[in-house]
C-alpha cells in the first residue's frame, strides 16, 4: 500500500505557503479554502474548525480500520494541506469512531454534528448505469441504512437525504466503470457521496457529472 503520509517538510512547506498568502493579501483565499465543503471523518464541528484544531499527526488515518481517510494533498489546499478527508473507493466508513477517538486535538469529537452523519450521497445521472438502462440496483441492494435508497417508476435509484448517512458503501460498491465502455468524460462511480456543506448537496435529486466536478467541494448554504 502507497504511503499516504504527510512528511515534516511537506507540513513545514504549507504553513509557509500558507503565511505567504496572508501576507501577499491572500486573506480571502485562505478563508475560502478553509471553508471548502470536503467529506471528512466523523466528529467535525465544521470544516473552518477542523482545519484549525486539526495539527496533522494522522493518527485518525492510523487508526481507520477500512483505510479510508486520507490526507488532502498541497494541491488541494494550502491552508487544508494534511487534514483528513474519506475516500470511499475501497471501502465506507461505519461509525465506529475510531478516529474519532484517536484524535489528541478535538479536531474530530464526540457530541459533533457530524458524528453520525457524515455527507450525502448523490446519483450521477450521466454515470449512473441505471440511468441508461435497467438492471443495475447495487447500491440499493447493499445500503445499510433502510429506506435511505428507493427505485423510481423506472428502476433508477433516488437518495432520500434525511435518511442518508453519507457511509459511502454506495460508492464503493457502484459497479459503473466495469459496466460502461471507457470514458474519460465520465465519472467512474454512478453514485458518490459529498459533505452536506457543498453547493452539489444543495441540489435535490441526481445530477450531472460536470456539476460534481464544478460543486463537489464549494461551499453551498445550511446542511442538507
């Protein structure tokens, strides 16, 4: 398995980025980077509180028994560089609070809002296979969460947001790629699931994949 860490000059490098920006007038981009709608594991308060508390010693990626938390990476963000985002490709998180728990900062704890709701998962129209045709009910078939995905009149799943965790079994179990002939304009999953903070989360019902891309991780209104 690659090495997802964070080395000390990496973390050293961001902060003087980071003070660069201030100090060149960068105040704006690094207040909206800190506010960037990224999924991240159970316990945040809110992305601006995370990126604060948070001092990226990774000890919740260490402690994540699916290996699914992950450092963001300097091109994703200056001021986020090193704090842990999810990523369900292989795997979903189930509120084990491991993480949690391993947290010396309170950067994830317990009591927060997203202790037991993490995002929401939205269906990929132009990805969804279902949505082409009939047939694929993965993602219904192995949500854990009861009722939190339905089929319409045509056998296509919908997400009923009060219902969903954000857990990303979904995701990584959404077949799509293995289904559909290459196609680098499309996403692989047909279904993925983005923090409630985000522009797409606002959005009711499935949406475009040029949508995802351009919303996935700006900052929408109140939690959905």
């Amino acid at each position: 398995m690659a090495d997802k860490g964070m080395t000390r000059r990496g973390f050293l490098a961001a902060g003087c980025v980071s003070a660069a920006m201030v100090g060149l007038g960068g105040f704006g981009l690094a207040t909206q980077q800190a506010d960037a709608a990224y999924l991240r594991p159970p316990g945040m308060a809110s992305q601006a509180d995370l990126i604060a508390r948070c001092d990226r010693c990774q000890r919740c990626l260490q402690a994540c028994p699916y290996d699914i938390i992950t450092p963001l990476s300097l091109g994703e963000s200056i001021v986020g560089y090193g704090t842990p985002t999810l990523d369900f490709m292989h795997g979903y998180c189930d509120f084990c609070m491991l993480c949690t728990e391993a947290c010396p900062t309170g950067a994830l704890r317990f009591g927060a809002p997203t202790e037991s709701n993490i995002g929401i998962a939205k269906v990929i129209k132009d990805s969804c296979v279902a949505w082409d045709w009939t047939g694929c009910t993965v993602c219904k078939d192995e949500c854990p969460v009861e009722g939190a995905i339905t089929l319409d009149d045509h056998d296509r799943p919908v997400v009923h947001g009060d219902l969903c965790d954000g857990c990303g079994r979904c995701e990584e179990v959404c077949p799509s790629a293995s289904l559909r002939a290459y196609d680098n304009t499309v996403e692989e999953k047909g279904i993925v699931v983005v923090s409630r903070t985000s522009v797409v989360a606002q959005s009711d019902g499935p949406i475009e994949g040029a949508a995802l891309r351009e919303g996935r991780y700006a900052k929408g209104g109140e939690d959905r």
